[in-house]
C-alpha cells in the first residue's frame, strides 16, 4: 500500500542518484587529464599530456616569430625532425610561460664522489644562478663525503638532497653504478618529479639552462666531434660489446655528461644501459668510453626526441666556435694527476 512517505522516500532518493549521475565525469579514464592530485609519472597518460598539450597565456606580449629568418648557420632539425637547440631558436619568455603553468618540478643527478667533491660547490652555486630558474628543482648529490657537502643557500623551491655511495678507487665502478643509481632515484622520485636530468659534476653554469632543454628523451652534442665524420666518432667499435656501433652507422656523438628527458624515457635508459654495461662486464668487455659508449648505442636505437647543442655541454679548454653564440655550461680544466684515483 502505498503512503505519502513511502513516496517521499523514494522521491529524494531518485533526485540523489540523478545528482551524483550528473555530477559524474562519464569520460573514459584514459581522457581525464592529468592534475597534480592525481600522479602516476610513469603512466603513458602523462606523456601526451606534458609534452603536446602546450597552453600559453592569453596577451603574454612576445617578439614576433619568423618563417622564413632563422639560424642558418647551424642544423636545427634531426633527419628525424627532433630540434636541436641553439641560442636564437627559441623564446625562453614564452617557453618559461608555457612550463610555469604546468607546475612542473625538475631533478637533477650530479656524483661526487672522492676528490670530485671539489667540484661541487661550483656546480651548486652556478645551478641555482642558471639552472631552471624560477622553477622547482631539486639536485640530488650522490657522494662519499656527504659531510663535506658545500652549503649552498637555494631559493624557494629548489633544493640539495645529499644520497650517501660507499667510496671507491675505481672509476669503473664509479661508472657502472652511476646509471643503476639514477634508475633507482627515478623509481624513488616518480611521484613528485617530471624530468631529470644526469650531468657532470666537474662543470659549471654560465647561461641559461632552462625549460627549452624540456623533451622526451634529452641528448647533448658532445664539443669535441660535432664537425667530424662519423667514422672517426668514438663509439665502441667491437662487435662483441653491447655498445658496439658499426663502421658508417650512427647520427652525432652525444655526451655521457649531460643527459635528460622525462623520468619515464631516462629510467628505461638507465635501465638499459646498466644491464648492458652489466652484461659486458661479465663477459670481461668494457666500453671504449663507459656509459657514454653505451648511451651512444642506446640513442642510436631510440632517438632523443630533443637535443641540446654543444652549448650546453662546452669544455672550457676549448676555444669557442663562431656557431656558438652562448656557453650554457662547460667541463673545467683538470688536473687528471691531482684527482683520479687509478690513472
Ligand atoms: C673519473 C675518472 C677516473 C677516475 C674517477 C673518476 C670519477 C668520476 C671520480 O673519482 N669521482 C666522480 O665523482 N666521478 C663522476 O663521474 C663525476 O661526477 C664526474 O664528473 C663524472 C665523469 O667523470 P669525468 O668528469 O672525470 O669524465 P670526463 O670524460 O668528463 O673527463
Ligand atoms: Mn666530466
């Protein structure tokens, strides 16, 4: 039997389904974007997201871009139409604008490890006055020596995080480790950062590196070989290697130094070069140059999707070529003698 209350009831409860029905998203998951709530960096989601979807501000006032003027000195597009970056290819206020409003926040890799740690206090200091700044960033120092770490005074935002490795006299196994490290950092990481990365501690800033060098999987243009051919490239050259490049293959020389990309690309990179280095190793091969052999192999498979000049990888020894407009960041000269351990 039906009562005035019954119907109520029922009433209310059909006008509650029919407000959660409306309040609901019915997109298929795969569609929502991402926010800063939600945060699963190594989702394929995210990718699409933070590398395509490139939103501007409205009357952000900028120079006028040409079509028809541009570098002409130099090659800024890969056979497979990733840019390469020079100065005067980019607006970094429009660039910097586009980033900003992603949110985004930055790791970077640097080991110093022994006599290395001498390094350090530059590479900080020069970091915090060149680096991303005005965005989030977070160094991550891999040393023995955590208490001689430098302290550098960073802005808001940006900071120093000391990881402790156990000393080691051999640069090899300085070397094998570095790639295991970085791929262990970026699992531990994965939720609060979106790119990384790798560099070189005995470097400093002097220009700007910033949300320009943002890419899929980020190579740098080694100084030393960019003109040559690349039969006389250094690649590791004996089949019997995991980093072996055949006589006429390979596109440019790019740096064990400076290496980048979203966590996602550079932790399948680091995997992969780790493993390989591994693999040699136990058949007793190391690479003509390390992990800069293997990650030479690795681009040549997997293209970087951008890459970086040798602006922002110089060494200071060299006399800087007309094609280069700024030094970004630069090796300083050392004293091989007064800090290898075994050479
Ligand atoms: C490097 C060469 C031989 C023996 C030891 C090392 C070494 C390298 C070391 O003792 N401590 C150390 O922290 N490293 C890390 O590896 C530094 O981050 C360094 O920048 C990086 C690569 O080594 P480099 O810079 O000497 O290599 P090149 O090719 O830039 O000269
Ligand atoms: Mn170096």
């Amino acid at each position: 039997m039906f009562n005035i209350r019954v119907l109520i009831l029922l009433l209310v409860l059909l006008l509650g389904i029919l407000f959660v029905y409306l309040h609901h998203e019915w997109r298929p998951t795969s569609f929502i974007p991402q926010t800063n709530t939600h945060r699963d960096r190594l989702s394929a989601e995210v990718t699409v997201n933070q590398i395509f979807h490139l939103v501007a501000p409205d009357h952000l006032k900028y120079k006028q871009p040409s079509i028809v003027h541009g570098r002409t000195d130099v090659v800024t597009l890969a056979p497979w139409l990733a840019p390469v970056i020079w100065e005067g290819t980019f607006n970094p206020v429009l660039l910097d604008s586009i980033y900003q409003s992603k949110n985004i926040t930055v790791a970077a890799t640097v080991f110093a490890v022994g006599k290395y740690i001498r390094f350090l206090k530059k590479f900080l200091e020069t970091a915090e006055r060149f680096f991303f700044v005005g965005f989030r960033v977070n160094i991550y120092v891999f040393t023995d020596r955590p208490k001689e770490v430098p302290r550098v005074q960073m802005s808001a935002g940006r900071k120093v995080v000391v990881h402790s490795v156990p000393s080691s006299d051999r640069w090899q196994e300085i070397s094998a480790r570095r790639m295991e490290l970085i791929q262990n950092l970026i699992e531990e990481v994965q939720n609060s950062t979106d790119y990384i990365f790798c560099l070189d501690v005995d470097s400093e800033f002097h220009g700007r590196w910033g949300s320009e060098s943002l890419g899929g999987l980020v190579a740098v243009i080694h100084p030393g070989y960019y003109r040559d051919d690349r039969g006389r490239f250094p690649y590791e050259r004996r089949p019997a290697s995991r980093a072996y490049v055949a006589d006429g293959e390979g596109d440019f020389y790019y740096c064990g130094g400076a290496f980048g990309g979203l966590l996602q690309e550079v932790h399948l990179l680091a995997k992969t070069c780790h493993l390989n280095f591994k693999a040699d190793a136990e058949e007793g091969i190391e690479a003509a140059w390390q992990e800069e052999s293997h990650l030479n192999r690795y681009m040549w498979i997997n293209k970087p999707s951008k890459i970086l000049s040798p602006e922002y990888l110089w060494q200071d020894f060299k006399p800087r070529n007309p094609e280069i407009h700024i030094i970004r960041f630069s090796g300083v000269v050392k004293n091989y003698a007064d800090i290898r351990p075994n050479v």
